[in-house]
C-alpha cells in the first residue's frame, strides 16, 4: 500500500517471537494453575475433614500469576514492536492510492447435470443468511416459549423472598464493582463444595435474581451461603483492606465505597422495574421502598457500633454490606421435614 519494503525484518522476527513465548507463558500456567487449585479443592484429610483452606489454594498458585503477568508483559511488548515497525515502514514509503491492477477472466461454471434444490439458495449469500436466521429463531422459541408460559417450569421455594430495598441496592452495587467475576453464587453437588461451602444450590433460590450469578470462576471463594456466617464488621473490614481479613488474599480494596453517599432516587425505579420481571413486590411498594431502606442501613449501622466502627449509614458499603448478609439466608431459615431433624 505504500510502495516499500518492511522497515526492520529483525524487528518482526523479534515480535514473532515475544508474541509466541509470550502466548505459552501465558496459557501454560493458566492451565496448571486450574488443574492444581481443583485438585487441592478436592483433597480431604483420613478423618473425613477438608486437607486445605481455600486460601491456600489461592497462595499456592500465586507463581503462575507472576508467570502470566510476564507472558504478558512480553507479549504487550512485542506487539508495540510491531506497531513502531509498521509505523516507520508507512513512514519511510508514500502511498498508493490507485494501484494499477489485473484479473484473469472469468469462467462461466456450467452444470450440465441434476442440480438440488438447494444450490439456488447457497448462490445467494443475502437470503441463506435470512433464511438460516428465521430457521434458528424458530428452533429457540420452540425451545423457550413453553418455559415461559408453563408456570410449573419456574421453581420456587417457599422460605425465599425478593430482596429488600437495601439488599437490592447492596446488589447492584456487587454487579457494578465487579464482584461476581472472582465470586460465583453456586455450590455444585461436589463432596467438597458441600463441605466448604454448605447446602448444594437450587434453581429456586435464584427466581429474584435478575440476573443471577452463578458460574465456576472462584478466585475468591463461593459467596452462596455467605449470610450470617461472620458479622457485619467482618466484612467491613474485608473490603477496607482484605488482607487484615484473610491473609494472603489478591483481592483489591474497595476504599471509595466507605466515601460514597448511596444514590436512593433509584430505589422506586428498581423496584418497579423487578415488579414487571415478576417479583411478587406489593403495589405500589416502590413509594415506601426508602422507608425500609433507610431502617435496615440503621440496623447495621448500629451493629457495626457495636464493634466500635462508626460509618453514617448512608454510605454504599452499608448497602453490599446487607446484600452478603442475605445471601443462602433464606435457604437457611427453611423449615426442616421431622424425619430429617431426627
């Protein structure tokens, strides 16, 4: 395009192979670090009690981080190489903005035999893509409608109720910072997981979550079942700084929710939004929600005062604060069968 030859056949050589070492330093110890953390989750000492904490398993795979970061870091660098090499290639050269060139003729491809019914539609690009989008659409709602309108297919579960204004706050702002990519919100049915973690997850637990948060990705430890496991100054604490919490752990601090003031003007929105999603909130709920929002941040405001941590109760680590507390409760609080008391 501009009429020269590659500025530097070194330095592509040496991106070719920071990109490629690169690569393997990177994908390399994201494999063996899976393979080892999932092995430690599932070792369990002769007496029948877990062989590891989760935050070993974290600790232990620390030098395959660093092991990335590098792979990285050498990968970055190469491709600015590349970008400095096209960049004084352009330089050294002057563009071609009408390049003079040739075809070959084309050859009429004629079918003298049989031809299937459905060449005519491969020749056209436009309408098989149509078509084929129309034939997928058709298979999904063949699929989706029925869960929709069978109301059978919704599970529910008697002891779970849709979040307070608060916890709904307090849930928003978990999505927004992030939390649910290094924190699933599902206990598989796996010995270990049930040991580490509690009651395996049910589909009816998650009938308000709009949307839910389940997955595999755990590097910071299953959240399901963690209300009511620590008190509300533990996770104060937590999030001002993990480490004086959980040693060792990688996980960053969230100062700036100690400082924010909760933005309540959305509440009304909120909850009328999860009413239309069918969340069985009372009509016209959405005009009281702040109400009860405000008592609730009180409550744990005052616990937390307990614990000698002062905190206006408007803050928005007030509100993540009453959302971790209520997870896996409800599950918690569900009447137990006699026979199973026994």
């Amino acid at each position: 395009m501009w009429g020269t030859n590659l500025y530097s056949k070194k330095l592509a050589t040496n991106h070719f192979w920071l990109g490629t070492i690169g690569i393997i330093l990177y994908a390399v110890p994201l494999y063996w670090a899976g393979f080892e953390q999932s092995i430690m989750w599932k070792q369990f000492n002769p007496e029948g009690t877990l062989k590891f904490e989760f935050m070993q398993t974290v600790t232990n795979i620390i030098p395959m981080y660093i092991a990335r970061s590098i792979g990285g870091a050498l990968y970055l660098t190469g491709a600015l190489m590349m970008v400095y090499n096209i960049w004084k290639t352009i330089a050294q050269g002057k563009f071609i903005a009408n390049e003079e060139a040739e075809a070959a003729p084309l050859v009429k491809d004629a079918h003298h035999g049989k031809e299937y019914w459905h060449r005519i539609i491969e020749r056209k690009p436009v309408t098989m893509l149509v078509l084929s989008l129309i034939l997928v659409a058709i298979g999904g709602l063949v699929q989706i409608i029925p869960t929709f309108l069978v109301k059978s297919n919704v599970p529910t579960i008697a002891s779970v109720k849709p979040y307070t204004p608060l916890e709904l706050q307090g849930r928003d702002i978990y999505v927004r910072e992030g939390c649910y990519v290094c924190h699933s919100q599902m206990v598989r049915p796996f010995r270990d997981e049930v040991k580490r973690y509690g009651e395996y997850s049910k589909a009816g637990e998650f009938v308000y979550d709009h949307p839910f948060q389940w997955g595999s990705k755990r590097t910071g430890p299953d959240l399901a079942r963690e209300g009511g496991v620590r008190p509300d100054s533990w996770h104060f604490n937590h999030m001002y700084d993990p480490r004086s919490t959980s040693p060792g752990s990688i996980m960053p601090r969230y100062i700036w929710l100690f400082k924010r003031t909760l933005d309540i003007s959305s509440t009304p929105a909120k909850i009328r939004a999860m009413r239309t999603l069918g969340v069985p909130y009372e009509k016209g709920y959405d005009q009281t929600a702040n109400a009860d929002l405000a008592t609730q941040a009180q409550s744990i405001a005052d616990n937390l005062k307990k614990d000698k941590i002062e905190i206006a109760a408007d803050r928005e680590i007030i509100a993540l604060i009453a959302y971790l507390q209520r997870l896996g409760r409800d599950i918690k609080n569900e009447p137990k069968p006699i026979a199973e008391i026994k």
